[in-house]
C-alpha cells in the first residue's frame, strides 16, 4: 500500500504514541509532533483517511485511533527497510562464548526478555543435520556400555548399551576407532544403509553394538523431533500490558509458553522461511492460534558448521519494534563474532 509522506507521518506518529502510552492517540496528540506541523482540523481529515483505509480504527465513539493489524504491517515494513542500515546504538547483550549450547541458550533466552521486557523462546538446534563430532564407548561393567555422542556445538548424548558378551577394553578400543573413524563429520541423514553394512562387517562379531549405538543417535534424534527442546524466558513480561493481562488471554499465553510442542509450530514455520532475515508476525499472520493478540518476532541464529535455531520475541501488538529488530540484528552479529569468524 502507497501513502503519500503526511499520511505516513502521521501514521508512524499514531503508533508511535500508542507503543508508549497504550491509549487511544487523538489528533490534538498528534498536532503536537514537531516534524508535523499541522493542524488539528487537517489531522483529523488525514485520519479519516487512513481510517477508511483500515489502517487504524476508533476503538469507541468520541475515542482516539489505535493502529489495526494492517497499519502495523506499513508501519513494520517500512521500519525493516530503514533498519538494514547499519544501527547508530549499540545494544550491549554481553553474550560469551559457552562450550555447552543448552547454557548458552538458557542464558541468552534470560537477556533477551530482560532487555525487551517481553517473552522470549529459543529452540535448540535441529540434531538432524547436525554432524557427529566423536562417539566414545566406555565399559559401565562386563556387559553394559555407555556411549556418549557428541555433534557439532557440543551437543552431548549419553546412552547405556547392553552387550550381548562381555566386553573388554581391547574391544573398546577397537569400536571407538572403527566408529570414530567412519562416522565423525557425518550427520545421521548421510549415515547409508551401505556405511552401516561395512561398519558391522568391521566390527565382526560385536556387530550388535555398533547397531545400537545408531540406534541410541537416531532415537535421541526422533526424540527431539517429537518433544523439541524450546527454552522460554519472560512469559509473566505479558502481564505488564493491559491488552494481553485479561484472565483467559494470559493463563491461555501462559499456557502455551508451557507447552513447548504448541511453540513447536511457530519454530517449524520459521525455519521453513530457509533464510537469515528477521521474520515479524502481526495479530492473525502468527501461526500459533493462543498468539493472535500479539506480535512475534524471529530470527534464525547459526552458531557455525550449519548448527541453526530459531529466537522467537513475544509482546502485544503495540511492541518497541524497532528495539526488537535492533536487539535481534545484534544479537545475531555478536552470535556470528562469536562462533562463525574463523
């Protein structure tokens, strides 16, 4: 949708004075804006037309004007084009290197909802396309092993594996070089039928473990996949605007920030957008059905080797977009400082 300069000013004037008061804005509010200077009367007849443009509405007779989801749309779009320039103020989200990804995305979840003052998520890393970094088998007893599995980003596994014989520690070695040797720098989709056959040809007659070592990675994998690891921080941040506080709108918010299988639809549409950029969902675009009275941000992170999740922002529709896209652009920057430069 075009809009000629004044609209568009007056627009962003609208939003702006509705993200920091929560009030319905009038056009005596509005002539007050320095980089207007208008008149009250010309106001109202620029509002009249972006009323019947289904940009903003009149929440009750004789009220200001509140954005709709539309105005938000214009209003976000054109906020996104300014902000690929390089941002003048730095945020300051002191993030450090951490070698274990679960801390360092338990923290970062804590730092964005600090910062923002809305509800953050952050989805772990999808184990599928992540490769095997090593595999070490060590002897619980005279027939139980434990595997650990380690992939890239140092996601760590342990399993404990029955061995039909005992086995001894020449064994042990034997197994963690044969598979060490065959499956490091490979992710579970690029193990074939065929690596499998020789790997158990190799291991003779303690073939039986190398099968359920596999079996141990791809079940820990399926797992992931059904019940995915989601890490939520500043889900009570709702409570501190009015529009989400209602009893039903926020025990059902609430509730599906405990739910992590129902944010699971909003991680899988994001990362089914398969690229870098900040993806913004306004009121009915969100995919989850309990987020409709608010706006979610996301953004896909990489910390290196193709290890890739997704940042989710939650808050109402009249959020701080601007500080959000800010936040997330460096958070995304310092996460690439960190794990991608060589």
């Amino acid at each position: 949708m075009e809009l000629d300069e004044r609209k568009l000013k007056i627009l962003k004037s609208i939003i702006r004075n509705y993200l920091e008061t929560g009030e319905p804005v009038g056009s005596r509010t509005i002539s007050k804006d320095p980089e207007l200077q208008l008149s009250s009367a010309t106001i109202r007849n620029e509002m009249a037309d972006l009323e019947e443009m289904g940009l903003i509405m009149q929440p009750h007779t004789s009220a200001g004007r509140i954005p709709t989801d539309q105005g938000y749309r214009l209003y976000v779009d054109q906020l996104m084009e300014d902000s690929k320039r390089e941002t003048k103020e730095a945020n300051q989200l002191l993030i450090e290197r951490v070698d274990r990804v679960e801390l360092l995305l338990k923290n970062l979840a804590k730092i964005l909802a600090s910062n923002t003052n809305y509800a953050t998520l952050i989805s772990a890393p999808q184990s599928r396309h992540n490769k095997l970094k090593f595999i070490q088998l060590s002897k619980v007893d005279e027939r139980k092993v434990l595997a650990v599995i380690m992939m890239e980003g140092n996601v760590v596994r342990n399993s404990i594996l029955d061995a039909v014989d005992e086995v001894d520690e020449q064994v042990m070695l034997k197994m963690n070089l044969l598979l060490n040797t065959m499956l490091t720098g490979l992710s579970i989709d690029e193990i074939s039928l065929g690596l499998i056959a020789k790997l158990k040809e190799e291991a003779g007659e303690y073939s039986h473990i190398v099968e359920k070592v596999l079996n141990a990675i791809s079940e820990t994998i399926r797992a992931e996949e059904n019940d995915p690891q989601i890490y939520t921080s500043g889900a009570t941040n709702i409570f501190k605007y009015p529009e989400l506080s209602d009893g039903e709108k926020a025990s059902e918010l609430l509730s599906t920030f405990e739910e992590k299988h129902v944010l699971n639809e909003l991680i899988t549409t994001s990362m089914q957008q398969n690229n870098h950029e900040i993806q913004i969902y306004i009121g009915n675009e969100s995919p989850v059905e309990t987020m409709k009275d608010c706006s979610v941000v996301t953004a896909n992170y990489e910390l290196g080797d193709g290890l890739q999740g997704i940042i989710g922002i939650v808050g109402p529709k009249r959020m701080d977009y601007e500080k959000v896209v800010s936040t997330l652009r460096t958070l995304m920057q310092q996460l690439d400082d960190i794990y991608n430069k060589k």
